[in-house]
C-alpha cells in the first residue's frame, strides 16, 4: 500500500522501473497496470493489462520495453 496525501493507493505488486523515477503498480482485481511518479504518487498512465486481473510484474532486464518510460 502506498500512501499519498489524500488516498491510499493499493497493489498486488509494484516494481521501480529502471530509472528510478517511476513504479508500476497492479491489483489482482483491476484490468490495468498504474504506471505512478515516483516520489509525487501521480498517475502518469493507466494501460490495460489483464481481463482478469494482473498479480505479476517485469521488466524488460536490458530495458528496451516498457510502458512510457
């Protein structure tokens, strides 16, 4: 769970990118990945994933694929 001002933010699992600057965050219940700001908790996007939820998370370990960052 990640806490902001005014919400509490909650995932199944969440991963930095490689910059440091940016975490995806999933939920097994929502058909979408969070793609936040790190350290504002922003949502910069929210592309869908899964319909049937999403309950795991990677990244490209050279860093050539990845969603907006």
């Amino acid at each position: 769970m990640f806490l902001t001002d005014s919400l509490q933010v909650f995932g199944s699992a969440a991963i930095f990118n490689h910059a440091g600057d940016g975490i995806l965050l999933t939920h097994n219940s929502e058909h979408a990945i969070r793609v936040m700001d790190f350290p504002t908790l922003t949502v910069s996007e929210s592309p869908a994933a899964h319909v049937g939820g999403t309950v795991a998370l990677a990244l490209d370990p050279r860093g050539r694929y990845g969603i907006g960052f």
